[in-house]
C-alpha cells in the first residue's frame, strides 16, 4: 500500500536531512585537513624563506673567500708565504691532515706518532742501559721548536678547512 503523501514527504525530508548531515561532517573534515595542509604549506614556506636566506648569505661569504683568494692571487704574498707553511713540520710535505701541539707547531698524523715512538723507544734504551729506578717519564719535544711536549697532539680543523678550501680553489 502506497504512503500518504504527506508521510511520504516527511521520509524524504529526513533521508536529506541525514544525506546533508554527512555532507557536513564531511565538509568539516576536509575543512580541517585543509587547515592542517595550510598550515603545514606556511611553516614550509618560512622555512624556505629562511633556508634562502641562508643561502644567500653563504654565496656571499663564498664570493668574498674568492675575492680575498683572488687579491691573493695577485700580490698578497703574505698570504702567500703562510700557504707555504702548510706543510708538516717533520717531512716538509704539504699537510692532508693536520695534528698540532700546544706549541702550534703542525704536522702529519702519522709523522707525528712515528716521530714519538723513536723518542719513546730511544727513552727505553737509554733507561734500560743505565737501569735506574725512578727514571723521569718521556721526554718528547716537537721536531721543530724542540719544546717539551705536555699535551698529546690536536687534530687542527681550522687548517684541514683551509686546505680544503685551497684544493677546490685550484679546481
């Protein structure tokens, strides 16, 4: 038997109630996806923002170390006369790796260490030739200056940076 009209209305008024009830929970969940988007899309762009900003002032210190190089280059031969300090101290060799002691005398690592161990071993003969007890510790000396070495040796990054820079220079 068919609805009455009037009854048939009302379930088709409450079918699109419920139909437009979904559409707005639907609405306010894609709304706040696209708040959470937008948001998310503005913290990315200030941190574009800001990784550009960075970027421009690492060019400009880069365009001003090219600058300095180049002036270098062209006559600042104090400049010059440093860079060809860069070699170790031991076997006068340019520096790949650079060990400094307290003195600020540079070196190779591994001159360095071998240069320590014939101090040692030399120390060691000469303690067991004379056997005396309470013999002193080593005495080690940087191989340039000769000053008693107290502390062990630093890796110096300053320096491995410069010659890095140097390197890519030359490029």
């Amino acid at each position: 038997m068919p609805l009455p009209p009037h009854q048939d209305s009302q379930e088709t008024l409450y079918g699109d109630f419920r139909l437009l009830e979904q559409e707005c929970k639907n609405l306010e969940k894609a709304q706040s996806k696209t708040q959470n988007t937008e948001e998310s899309l503005t913290q990315l762009m200030h941190m574009h923002h800001r990784a550009l900003a960075h970027l421009k002032n690492a060019e400009k210190s880069i365009d001003g170390l090219k600058d300095d190089l180049k002036d270098a280059h062209n006559g600042d031969w104090y400049f010059w006369d440093f860079v060809n300090e860069l070699h170790c101290g031991i076997c006068n060799k340019d520096l790949n790796g650079a060990y400094s002691l307290a003195c600020r005398d540079t070196f190779h690592g591994t001159c360095l260490w071998q240069w320590f161990e014939e101090n040692v071993h030399e120390h060691i003969i000469n303690t067991a030739l004379r056997q005396v007890k309470g013999e002193p510790r080593p005495f080690v000396m940087c191989p340039v200056c000769l000053s008693d070495v107290q502390e062990g040796p630093f890796y110096n990054r300053k320096v491995v940076n410069l010659l890095q820079m140097l390197d890519s220079e030359e490029e």
